[in-house]
C-alpha cells in the first residue's frame, strides 16, 4: 500500500474541484512515477491518463486501489478492486449509512470484512490518506504543498485536519511519512508504526491518537521504538473526558481513562504533548541530529531581562530545569559581560550593545561547557533583521551551533513576531527555531526526559510468590465472589505487602477479647458485606482505648450496620498513601499510587504504571506525587521511611502481574507511613466481573 508500483484511481474525475480529479492531481504533484489508471466509465481520459471502465479492465492487478466515491458505493467499489486483484485499498468515506438495513451489518462492518477476508490492507474510513515522500506517493484526494521537504519525522494521526496542518506548516520538518488513519477499520496505527521503523530515515515518531485499536501490537512497535532509539511523540486527544470511574473502587476513579496511557507512555519513554505547537516544537528539536548525553538542565542565553524572567516562571511552571553552573562558569561569564550584569543562568546578556556578539558568542561557549547544561537555547524574538546576515542573532545563532556539540536552538517567544525568511534562514543552516515560551520549554523539557528515560537502569524483575500462592488465589478470585477485608489483608500479606493484625468478631464480647489481645487502642470497622467504602457510612470507630469502649463502638455498629466487625490496632503516621489496582480494557492491570485518606479523590494525586515495577521505578512513581514533601517529614518530624514504601508498591505490582487479570480493581487505602516502615489498614478487593467475555473488550472504530 505504501510503496505501491501501481494505482487505480477510482472516480477519477476532470471536473475543477472534485475529489476525483484531485486524486489525480496529487499522485502528479507528489511526483509518482508507477503506473496510474484512472477508473470511471464517464471518461475515456484523464489529465493525460487512459481511463478504464471498470478495475477489472486495469490492464494489471494493481498494486493499490484509491476510492473516491460515496458511502452508497465503497461496498461495491472495493469488492470489485478485490475482485480484479487489487493488493490494498485507500478510502475517505465516513463508512455512514442514511438508511441502513437492520438485517445486515453496518457498512463499516461490511467493508471491513471484505478486506479482512481478501487478506489486503485498507487505509481508513474517514481519513484523508497518506504521503509517503520517500516512495513519492500521495494517495489523498486532497490538496497538499506543491513541496513537502524530505526529512526523518513520521507522523501518523488520527485527526486528518492534523495531517493537513502538519503537511501544509512551514516549520521546515522533514517528513518520510505522513498518514491520516481515520477509523482504522482494518490497518491500525500499529501497522504504520511497524512500516515506519522499518524506514532507516525515520529518527522521529509521531502519533497523534483518540484511541489504540490493536493494544499489544500497539505495545510491540513502542518497545521496537525505544530499543532502535526512535523517540516517540505522542498527542493523546480526549484526556480530559476520562477520569472516568472505570469501576467502584476509588483505584478505578483514579486511574480515568487516560491513566492507562500515562502508564504505558512512562513504561516506554514515550514523550506526551499536549497541544499541536508543542508537537511541532518536539519534532524540530528532535529532527535535529543532536541529542542530550550529559548534564542535568538547560541554559539559556537572554538579551532582555524581562523575558528572562517570563521564562523563568514558564519553566517553574512546567517543570523544566536550568542548569546549575559552576563557579567556575560564573566566572568565565563575569569576565565577558558588560559591567552591571549578573552571571547566572539563565543569562541576561544584553548591555551597552557594543560588541555584543562576541559577548552572546562567548556566553554560549562558557554556558556549553558547563558540565551540567544539557542543551542551549537562544531566547530572542526573531523580528525581523534584514540582511546582511554576516552579523546579529543570526549571524551569533549559527556561529554557536558550529561551535558547540550540545542540542543548541533559537527559541522566540512569540510566534507571530518570526521573520518567516529568517527562521527558514536558520532552519536551512541547521539550527531548530522553536515558537513559543511555554512550547519550547516543554520541548527542552521533553529532549532531556528522553535522555533520562533511556538511561534508566534494565527493570529487575521482583521475587515471585510460591507457585501455591498464585494459584490458590488465582482460584479464590475466578469464582468471582466479594473478597471480605480480612482475605483482602490476607492476600496482601501472602504477596509482601505489610498489613495491619486484624480479628473478625461478632458481638461485644468477641470484639472485646480481639482487643484485649491485640492491644489497645483499637480500631472497629463494620464487616457487612456490600459496604465498601465504610467511613461513609460511619462505620468506622476509631481510638478505642478499653474493653467498655470497645463494647459501646460494637453495639452501635451493630444497631445501624450489623453486627459482624472487624477489630484491629490503631495504626497513627504522618503520611497516608493509597495503592491499588485497576485494570485497563486495553491494556490490563496498572499499579496506582496516589494520596491517601480523604485526599485520594479530593486532590486526584496520582501515578500509575504497568507492572512489575523494581525498588527505583516504585521510587520515580512516589516521587511523581504533589504530596511527596511530606514524606520528608514536616515541623520537625521523622521523615517517613520512603524505601519501605517503595518495596510495598514492588510487591504490590508482582500481585498486578500474577492476578490483575482477574481484578477489576483492588484498594489500600490507607497505606500508613511512618518513619519504620509501613502498613496496609483497609483493604477492597473486586473481582473480575463475569458479565461476558473474558478478553478486554476491542473499542470499536
């Protein structure tokens, strides 16, 4: 389909603005040079071209079939491209039917099969096709740049207005490939991903995405990804919909739809943005044949102090990192800079003006050879200088880049103050401009995670439980019935997970005696199944410090509740943290960290993660919460023990990988942590709902 040696254009059409005579239009424009048979019984040529009546009369099977017709006909259209041979097919039809026959299967069904059966790929329903530049094919029925540059970013999307854009932007990427995959009723992202990093040219990968149709597929390529050093830059659409309760528990809250993908994106580097800009900025910085391999932040060189300001509370914002230069460097820099200015990153270096790019010059060099700069950036707003370009920013921004080995860019501020010639100007020369604070930041940002990420150490993977443990839990949860909170702690304990000594009872004097024998105060939580979230209810009585409390607690849980408790010690900490489970339709079982008590969905402080995770990977997820700072103890306290955290999330996720698939969700919430360790004091476990199939259901197109 991609590389096609051969295409029927089907409705290809010599009426000005038509979609059939646009097809032709850009096979020519994109220089194609295999054969083209147009297909329309109307015509007997096409723009030079012979046309055929019908597919079957293409004088060989081609290789691929573009169908430019309505919805009432793409049944019939590509059955007979089947029929006559075709080895793929490209549609941009919506795949709706205004009347459709509820005998029958949708349309989308209908065609979906015909290709699954005839064993062809078929791009789309609903997309706007693709451009393979290397292969000089563009199989789109819409209009495209007369010159798309050459180059090694592949972006692939399901939004074909973000094609279009992408295409049509003058940023000077360089595409191979540019696909708008619509519906993906048969080929999926996946497919094209696979295509894609198999191109020795591809250094960047794109995706803008509503879903993912093929998940382990989908997972294959980003691990693919990830060991050929491809970045991956991902735009995930519909984030906001989702924190979702995917079920009752307050781990399924938590996780929203778009938690999964969170997951996934940190299991293999992927590199999130959030807006088209950003995405744009991402793919010029890493286009770039520089990468970050030393250092710690950026540096960034000003020639205005109150922009450098805005910078500096932008990167606050986002969480972008300055490179904490040497004394060393803050001399070099004192020594070149006009009297009055500090020496500091980030750098206001403007003064007098006189000899003021031997001054940015030599900034640049001082800042470069910091051993903590990771990447430099020239903030200035390109307006325009006009030529000569033998001197000013221009002339400075390329002398830097031919002076240095560090990831070097111009970031302006304002996009629409850029002199279009001048940042082509750099662009041509090398030099990535960036358009935008915040977007530039962010890509900054993005170029020093990806280093990190790919220097994380090799996961080691945690001790497993006995083989008797995985299986005789395994089979407790198959029969699907609620676990009680004294088997959720049990099977926390059997896994690692430190837990709370706790007792049923079922009247004062049971609870009493538990008390007694755990040791006071204790805490009483009522038993009756059914109630999961039991301080909603009040049923829970906390600080008892004597038999007669206990009693009293008991008789009025069991006046309101039943009479069935659970009895255990009062455990007090400083920080309360909440674990769970939950498991993803498409991508399965996730850990969740989150805060705790009565802040899990107040204050929505989450991470997740695919498992296993090792003793570091549970670490990056704590410390990936707003509420990490108390851990390090407050007002003087003990900090709280961190390491015993992190080893209760690692045994955690080695339950998620043996039993998550028979989940749909599991709460500890609290997990109470102190400065000796921690503890698991409540416990909900949901098992697997048997409402249906046991596969996560395939989101439909």
């Amino acid at each position: 389909m991609l590389v096609a040696r051969s295409v029927a254009v089907v409705g290809a059409s010599v009426k000005e603005g038509s979609l059939g005579r646009q097809m032709m239009v850009e096979l020519r424009r994109g220089g194609y040079e295999g054969a083209i048979y147009p297909v329309n019984p109307g015509y007997d040529q096409v723009l030079g071209h012979r046309c055929y009546s019908s597919v079957a009369e293409v004088p060989a099977p081609p290789d691929l079939a573009i169908l430019g017709v309505a919805n009432h006909r793409i049944e019939g259209a590509l059955a007979e491209a089947i029929a006559a041979g075709s080895r793929s097919a490209v549609t941009f039809s919506s795949l709706h039917e205004d009347d459709p026959d509820p005998d029958r299967p949708p349309l989308l069904e209908r065609v979906a099969t015909l290709a699954r059966e005839a064993g062809i790929p078929l791009c789309g329903g609903n997309g706007m096709g693709f451009l393979n530049e290397e292969a000089h094919l563009r199989a789109t029925g819409f209009d495209t740049p007369d010159v798309l540059l050459p180059g090694s970013v592949t972006f692939i999307s399901h939004s074909g207005s973000a094609f279009a854009a992408f295409a049509f932007s003058d940023r000077g990427i360089g595409f191979n490939l540019l696909v708008s995959s619509g519906q993906e009723i048969v080929t999926t992202m996946a497919d094209y991903m696979e295509y894609a990093l198999g191109l020795p040219s591809t250094r960047v990968l794109a995706l803008l995405l509503e879903t993912v149709r093929d998940p382990e597929r989908f997972r294959a390529q980003l691990e693919r990804a990830a060991a050929s050093d491809v970045p991956v830059l991902a735009l995930k659409v519909g984030r906001t919909e989702g924190s979702k309760a995917m079920i009752t528990a307050h781990s399924g809250a938590l996780a929203g739809e778009h938690g999964a993908y969170e997951a996934l994106f940190d299991a293999y580097g992927v590199l999130e943005v959030h807006t088209l800009d950003e995405m744009a900025d991402t793919m010029e910085l890493f286009a770039s044949p520089r990468r970050v391999t030393t250092g710690a932040g950026i540096a960034t060189v000003h020639d205005s102090g109150g922009e450098r300001a805005l910078l500096v509370d932008v990167a606050q914002d986002l969480g972008v990192a300055f490179a904490a230069i040497s004394d060393h460097t803050r001399a070099e820099l004192a020594e070149t800079l006009d009297p009055g200015l500090e020496a500091a990153n980030p750098l206001d270096a403007w003064g007098t003006g006189i000899d003021a790019d031997r001054i940015f010059r030599d900034a640049f060099l001082a800042l470069h050879d910091d051993p903590d700069t990771a990447a430099l950036a020239f903030v200035v707003d390109l307006t325009r200088q006009g030529e000569p370009y033998d001197e000013g920013y221009l002339a400075v921004a390329l002398d830097v880049a031919a002076a240095t080995t560090k990831p070097f860019c111009v970031l302006s501020n304002l996009a629409s103050a850029v002199a279009p010639e001048e940042g082509r100007y750099l662009r041509e020369a090398g030099v990535p401009v960036l358009e935008g604070t915040a977007s530039g930041l962010k890509a900054l940002g993005h170029l020093v995670r990806y280093r990190d990420h790919a220097a994380r150490a090799t996961l080691v993977v945690p001790d497993p439980v006995s083989p008797d443990v995985r299986t005789r839990w395994g089979a407790r949860l198959e029969s699907g019935s609620m676990l009680s909170e004294l088997e959720g702690l049990a099977l926390l304990a059997d896994y690692g997970v430190p837990v709370v000594p706790a007792r049923a009872a079922g009247s004062a004097d049971d609870a009493a005696a538990a008390a007694d024998a755990l040791g006071y105060p204790v805490v009483l939580k009522t038993a009756t199944p059914g109630i999961h979230h039991k301080s909603e209810v009040g049923g829970v009585r906390v600080s008892l410090g004597d038999r007669d409390e206990v009693r009293e607690a008991h008789d009025d849980l069991a006046a309101r509740l039943g009479p069935d408790v659970i009895v255990a010690p009062m455990v007090t900490g400083e920080v309360e943290i909440a674990l769970g489970i939950v498991r993803d339709p498409q991508f399965g079982p996730m850990v969740v960290v989150a805060a705790g008590g009565v802040f899990v969905e107040l204050l929505h402080d989450r991470r997740l993660a695919l498992p296993p995770l090792d003793e570091p990977r549970a670490r990056a997820l704590v410390n990936g919460l707003t509420v990490r700072p108390l851990l390090e103890g407050l007002r003087g306290a003990a900090p709280a023990d961190v390491g015993a955290l992190a080893s209760a999330i690692v045994r955690l996720s080695v339950l998620a990988r043996d039993l998550g698939d028979r989940l749909d969700a599991l709460d500890v919430n609290p997990l109470i942590v102190s400065p000796v360790g921690c503890v698991a004091v409540d416990v909900l476990v949901l098992p697997r709902s048997r409402r249906g199939s046991d596969e996560p259901p395939r989101p439909s197109p």
